[in-house]
C-alpha cells in the first residue's frame, strides 16, 4: 500500500517544487527527477504485482474523506472565480449545482458510507498505472525542451508561466494515480475533478481568446459529467448502500435493476471524459494547448480516465441491457463519424485528435459489449493508443517548431530535413493502422466479440470506420515517405530532452508490440479472470508471437541507417527538362515553367466537419437522453 500512497502524492510534491523554484535550471532537474522516480516507482509497482487478483487494502480514514470534500470544493471555487471574471455564466450555474450535490452528498450521506478497504490493485489499474507513470513521465521531460522553445516565440516581456505549467502536469499525474488507485468512489470523484480543473488551466494556458474560450467549452463539457458523477454518488448512498467501486461492480451484476440509473451516469461521465459524440469538441478545442498538453490529456491521462471507468463498468454492461447499448452505440456512432472526419483534416494535430476520440470510441463499444473479449481488446487498445499517440504528438510538435507548420502538406520532404524524426513518426502511424502492430490485433479481437455477440450492425461499423482509418493514415505516411530535392536538415536543433522523450516512447511501442504474448498472459488476462472467472479461448499466443517476429522485421528495416539517405540524386523529369531540382521546377509541353506538386485528397465536401458532426451530435445525444429516461422509468417501477 505503500508504493500506491507514494505514487499518488509524489507528483503532487513536485508540483509544489516547481511552484516554489523558478530557477530555469533547477526546474529542469526536478522535472527530470520527479519522471524518472515516477517512472521507476510505477514500474517496480507493476513487478510487485504482476499477474495478481484484486487485491484491497484497509485505509479507511476520516481525515481522508474530509480533504476529499475540502478538495472537490475548492476545484469548483476555483472554476467559479474563473466564470465570473469571464463572464461565462454556463459553467458558471453548472459550477453552482455541482457545488450543492457534493455538499448534500458530503453532509447528507458520506459519514454513513464507510469504506474500510479504501485503495485496490488490480491488473487493469496496474496497466493504467504504467501508462501514467512512464509514459506521463516522459512527456513531462518533453516538455522541458518543447517549453523553452515555446516560451522563446512569446512575444518580448510576456510572462514565464511554465512554473504553473509543469506543476499542473506533475498533479495531473497524481489526480490520475488517485483514480485508478480508489475504490473508494468519493476519493475517485475528487480526483476525477482535480483532472477537469487541471485541464482547464492547460487548455487556457496561453490566455488568448482562442484558449480561454476552449478551455470552458471543456469545463463546461466535464462538469456535466462530473454532476452525473456525483448524482450516481447520491443514488449508491441512498439506494444501493455503498461507495465501494468493488461491491458497487458486484451489486450491478447481481442486481442490475438496483444499479441501473448509477451505472448509466456513470457511463455518462465516462463518454463525457472520453470527448464521444456530442462532447468531442472538448478535446478538439485541447489543441490550442502546447503539445505536451496534448500529449497528456489524448495519451495517459484525462480521456483514458473515461475510458478506464468504462472498461471497469463492463461486467455491469454485460448484464444490463440499457446502459450496454447507450455505450456500444455511442463509441461506435463516434468512432465511425471521427474516422471519417479526420480524413477532411491536413493539420496534423487535429487528425491526431480526431483519432483519438474515434480509437477511444472503438474502446468504449468494446466496454459496452462487456464479454472477456471485448475487455480483452479494449485493454490492449487503451495500452497501445497511448504509447503510439504519444509518440506522434510529441513528433508533431518537434517538427513544429522546427519545419514552421503543423500541416500534413508542409511535411513533404520530412524525411530528408529530420530523417530521424520522420521515421518514428512513421513507426507511431504503422502502429496505429498496420498489421502486425499491436492496435491492429486488439482491432482484430474487438471483431471477434463483436462477430460472437452477433452485433452486425457493429460489425459493419468496424469494417467503414477501419477504411477510413486506413485512408487518413496511409495519406499522413505516404507524405512522410516522399524523398525529393536536397531540403536543409534542421534536426540538428531539436533539445535532448526532447529526443530522449521521443525514443522512450518509441522504444516502448516496439517493445509492446514485440512483448505483446508476454503482456497478455501476465496482466490483460488474469485481470478478464479475476473479473469473468474464465480465460479468454479465441485468443491463440503461437499466432500472437509470429506477430511479434513480422514487428521486429518491421522496426529493423524502418531503422536501418538513422542518417541522410546516400543514393545518388537525379534531376526531376515530369515529362519536360528540369529547370530547377531544388523548387522542383521543369519545362511544360508549352516551353514554359511548371512546378511539380504533390497534395493529398482530403474529401471535404464528403467527410467535412459540417456534414458529419451534427449526425453524430443529434445522433449520441437521442441515444443518451433515451437510456437516462429508460433508467429512470427502472427507478420509478423499483
């Protein structure tokens, strides 16, 4: 229990360093040392754990449940403060209300909701906990570089906020600790607010318009679901008899009448955190952000804690039919909306974005389809979207700031002007689309649960949304792997900081990938026993280990020979004389000057913004509405 408690109030120590120290230098020792001790103390959690059942541990505590309402109060006062001197009276009401369910919940029912065993691990937050810590780790390392960078481009005499910048990002990973850590649900509700006020603060980081007008349309968003969060409290204190997430999950199962409307709310605040449909403009407007909140909020934190909630919930879903379909509709409503959406997309980050809410729906119908499999692939799609996004949204924004764009078109000739960039940028792409790569298997296992459930209509889903995954992916790579004239190599400027960042990341995708038997055996799958009590059978680790032999031939041939490429040149020659190699210039059929282009198809008219998002938008929102009034009506005959 030890280690659990370190990890949950380390990084928040941090924070309060990198508050108190401003020193340049020094802050850059203490983000270095609070990843590393991170990083190394979530791993020797996991080797203290691996493969175990649910373990609980007693750590009932008065003074705990007090800091907790004390906590959840002050992050509301905080965004109130904020809506008033913004004058955004929406997230200000919703602040109000939220404020007045915890006080009723805290004053009304909490003294009677005794949780002893008040902290647990288990393999799925065991995973989570490596995700949080190494990979949030690395990303705060990132930052180090990337901040200094970005602090240079503000403009002469602004102020040097990164102090408050890295300090949230070390209690963001702590909030995060906090709620996969918790059984007890009052514990994980503060926690859950803590992330939705740290991202608040990230979002509006830069304090533009822009900024500040997306960071509450994402407070606005999250306290919706944070007020669901606290309804279903309210309803486990009064009707169900616990805040215990274990007995609250076994409750559900064995009486899923009684555990019917807390279950769909707090499926509501998981697809709310997760940024479905109609909440996905949340996380689209999260790209103003510098990128290592990007990183953070679409990788190891925020939306994996919606998705997490979800997955833990799924053995409730199984049995529940209401909240089952809310769930497995509205993940795959998003994930084929968002997959076409993001092939209308040339800015790298906003495709980046749209793949993550379309990856994070495909987990949440995983969640709602709640059979063995579906957990068993959900788990290792949460694993692999977030070492792969955090990869590539780390590359992105190096080559940022480096090559003067974001957009897809501008990183032509990334292959000669940061070669080494480019290629785990390339291994990041691969991941997320290609064969044998670890998100294409778990996509292979979601069609097997969907195919055993007999969910055609899911199926079908899958195949569209899969096409269109394809297609924006191969259209980003197919860029990345054009080599033409002879482009300035400004790789040579990118910060240490930043490379070691990038190679853990990729070194861990690999990694995963080649590991990925070993990872199946020794934690995705005691956790689908310790929950189902039966071994998932369609999974076959002979066919599981020839993917991992085609991975390292993959990596092999991607990586060999870091450098320039050494082949000889030749002169561009599209049907006329070269005039100019460099411009790619040559002389048309008319002996005039033309110069040879290359752009992707983006589809706008078809797969635009305009036309897909209200569909998903109506859509989800009908779909939701229905399963609260479906719910509610269980309730009432109750």
């Amino acid at each position: 229990m030890e280690l659990l408690l370190f990890l949950m109030a380390f990084p928040a120590v941090i924070a309060l360093l990198l508050v108190i120290i401003r020193n340049e230098f020094a802050r850059g020792v203490i983000v270095w040392t609070g990843a590393i001790v991170t990083a190394i103390a979530s791993i020797a959690l996991a080797v203290l754990y691996i493969g175990c059942d649910l373990t609980l541990f007693d750590c009932e505590s008065v003074i705990a449940d007090q800091a907790c309402t004390v906590i959840s109060c002050i992050c509301v006062v905080v965004i109130l403060a904020f809506a008033v001197k913004y004058k955004n009276w929406l997230a200000g009401l919703l602040g109000i209300i939220q404020l007045a369910c915890v006080l009723y919940v805290e004053i009304g029912f909490a003294h009677d909701m005794e949780v002893p065993e008040g902290l647990y691990i288990d393999s799925l937050s065991l995973m989570m906990a490596l995700i949080i810590g190494v990979i949030g780790s690395g990303i705060c390392v990132y930052a180090i570089g990337y901040m200094k960078d970005f602090q240079a481009h503000e403009p002469e005499g602004a102020k040097d906020r990164r102090p408050t910048f890295f300090a949230l990002m070390f209690v963001f990973l702590s909030a995060m600790f906090a709620i996969v850590f918790s059984n007890n649900m009052s514990w994980m509700f503060t926690a859950w607010e803590v992330t939705t006020l740290c991202s608040f603060l990230l979002i509006g980081y830069t304090k533009t318009e822009e900024a500040i007008r997306n960071a509450f349309r994402q407070i606005v968003m999250n306290l919706a679901g944070g007020i669901a969060f606290i309804l279903a409290l309210l309803i486990c204190a009064s009707q169900v008899g616990t805040f215990s997430l274990r007995d609250f999950i076994e409750i559900g199962i064995s009486n899923p009448g009684l555990a019917l409307l807390p279950v769909v709310l707090l499926a509501f605040a998981g697809i709310t955190k997760a940024a479905q449909m109609p909440f996905q403009t949340w996380l689209l407007g999260a790209m103003v952000a510098p990128t290592p909140t990007s990183a953070l909020l679409h990788s190891s934190t925020m939306v994996k804690a919606g998705v997490f909630l979800l997955v833990k919930l799924a053995p409730c879903f199984l049995v529940s039919p209401v909240p089952s379909m809310m769930v497995m509709l509205v993940g795959s409503v998003t994930f084929l909306l968002c997959s076409f959406m993001a092939i209308s997309q040339t800015n790298a980050k906003r495709v980046l974005a749209y793949s993550t809410i379309a990856n994070l729906g495909l987990i949440t119908a995983c969640a709602g389809v709640g059979t063995p499999e579906a957990v068993w692939a959900a788990m290792f799609l949460i694993l692999f979207h977030a070492i792969a996004k955090s990869l590539l949204f780390l590359c992105v924004g190096t080559a940022e700031h480096h090559i003067g764009s974001r957009d897809i078109e501008s990183m032509d000739l990334l292959f000669e002007r940061m070669p080494r960039l480019a290629r785990f940028m390339m291994l990041g792409i691969m991941c997320m689309f290609i064969a044998p790569f670890g998100m294409l298997i778990a996509k292979w296992a979601t069609l097997v649960s969907f195919v055993e459930m007999d969910q055609v209509a899911l199926i079908l889903i899958l195949a569209f949304g899969s096409a269109a995954t394809f297609m924006f992916w191969a259209k980003w790579m197919g860029k990345l792997a054009g080599i033409a004239g002879e482009p300035e190599d400004v790789e040579l400027t990118v910060h240490p900081s930043e490379w070691a960042s990038i190679l853990l990341m990729a070194v861990l995708l690999v990694v995963g990938c080649v590991m990925l038997p070993v990872l199946s055996e020794a934690i995705v799958e005691p956790y689908i026993v310790s929950v189902f009590g039966l071994q998932v059978t369609d999974i076959s680790m002979d066919n599981l280990w020839i993917a991992s032999i085609c991975v390292c031939v993959v990596v092999i041939a991607l990586f060999t020979g870091l450098g320039r490429s050494k082949k000889r040149r030749v002169g561009v020659y599209l049907s006329g004389v070269s005039r100019d190699d460099g411009t790619r210039a040559f002389q048309n059929s008319m002996s005039g000057e033309s110069l040879a282009t290359v752009r992707n198809w983006y589809m706008e008219d078809v797969f635009g913004e305009a036309r897909m998002a209200p569909v998903g938008v109506v859509l989800n929102s009908l779909l939701m509405a229905a399963a609260v009034i479906m719910a509610l009506c269980g309730l009432t005959l109750l």
